[in-house]
C-alpha cells in the first residue's frame, strides 16, 4: 500500500512502499545508463544519443541520476533531523549524535549536485607531492574522506553498539556499500581512466557500479532510518490544515 492521506486530515508515510519506488528509480536509471553508453560503443556517435547521455549517464555531473543522488542524500538527512529532534524532545542520550549525521549527510547532499569535493583536488595533490602514487592523484578527494571516515567511525562507536542488531547489520551494509562504491571503486575507477579513458568499457561498468553501490548504500540506510522511527515513534505521519477559502 502507497502513501496515503487519512480523514483526519494526515499523510502516512508507508515504508515499504517509498523503499520500493526508491529501489525501481535506482535500477531504471543504471540501466538507462548502461543501455546508452552500449549503444553508443556499438553505433557510433549522434547528437541525439549524446544529449540523452548528458541527460541520464551516471558519470556525468547535473542529470537525472545526479538528481536523483541528491535526493536520496537530502532524503536521509531529513529522516536523521527528525530522528534528533525526537531524541532532543524526549531528553533521550546521543541527540547530538543524530544531528551531526545530518549535517553530514545535508552536506553530502550539497556535494553531490556542486561537487564541492573538488576544491580538495589542488590542496591533496600538492600534500601528495608527485605522481608516484597514482591513483591518490587521480581522485585526489578520496583520501581526506578516508580520513574523515575513520574519524567518525571512532567518534561513533558508542554510539553505534547501542543500536540493536538489526540496525547495526543495516548500517554496516549500508556503509560498506556507500563507502565502497565512494571510496573503493573511485580510486579504480581513476586508474582506469588514466590509462584508457573515459570511453572504455571498464571504466564506464567501473563507474556505473560506483554510483550503484552508493544509491543502493543510501536507500538501505534510509530504509533503516524509516525502521527505526517506526519501531521507536510509530509510522510516520505529517498533519495539515485543510485550505478554507476566506480563513
């Protein structure tokens, strides 16, 4: 069952359903992506092929599918505010906690359509010093989200072991996933490029699998964010005053 709008005047929010319609919009525009770069390997170039790549590759900055990250991104740093403010209300410990992990994640959110990551890239390669290592130097942002990575991880491990298991196993796939695709597969796919470029295969299933691990990583942490409103506060359902002409 969808949302749905009760006569009270509420909209319930169904998770299942929203986790659904996230994952089939993941999967349709990775395949859109995928079908349009295979296309173009095997026919050849076209004006109306390259608008439809600029419009729906998963490698290309200010699309559908960058969109649609930012969404799922912003989406999650709704749940986490609402979560904080809960958690605030009630004087229930680590509020903070859940605040700072939405501005993290309304940040991720900003990145993702204003690649801010890449004012890192001029300060990272002169910390680097030389191409000796060249995968560092490729995706030169990655290393200092390595760093901050783990920073958090030891901030957040308190945290975290007091979660129950199910959301420990939840976000321990999610932050696999998201930070596999960017973190791990990134540092790959640069070395591919580097060495055959961006219209090679590999580099294109390379990345493709990047941005699915991160869209698949962030709507499993959704889905354990929607869980554990639902299991702590109850479904979640957003009240509003019907329109009255004159009112």
């Amino acid at each position: 069952m969808g949302n749905e709008v009760t006569e009270k005047g509420q909209i319930v929010l169904r998770r299942l359903f929203i986790i659904r319609v996230l994952w089939v919009t993941a999967v349709v525009l990775l395949s859109t992506s995928i079908g349009l770069n295979l296309v173009r390997e095997f026919t050849g170039q076209s004006a109306g092929l390259n608008v439809l790549l600029s419009r729906f590759d998963v490698d290309r900055e200010s699309n559908v599918p960058t969109f649609f990250s930012s969404f799922l991104l912003l989406f999650a740093a709704i749940l986490l505010f609402i979560i904080s403010v809960l958690k605030r209300k009630s004087g229930a410990p680590y509020a903070l906690h859940w605040a700072i992990l939405a501005l993290g994640f309304l940040y991720l959110a900003v990145d993702e359509s204003a690649q801010l990551h890449e004012l890192l890239i001029s300060p990272s390669r002169r910390l680097l010093g030389s191409r000796g290592t060249e995968i560092f130097y490729l995706a030169p942002w990655v290393l200092p989200g390595i760093v901050i990575t783990l920073a958090l991880g030891l901030f957040y491990m308190r945290f975290f072991l007091e979660l129950s298991l199910k959301m420990k196993l939840l976000l321990l796939i999610a932050g696999t996933l998201f930070v596999g695709g960017s973190r791990g597969l990134e540092l790959i796919g640069g070395f591919y490029s580097a060495l055959y470029g961006k219209r090679d295969l590999r580099y294109i299933a390379t990345a493709t699998v990047e941005e699915g691990l991160e869209m698949a990583g962030v709507i499993i942490f959704i889905h354990a964010l929607l869980d554990y409103i639902a299991a702590c506060y109850g479904e979640v359902r957003f009240r509003f005053e019907p329109f009255r002409a004159g009112a």
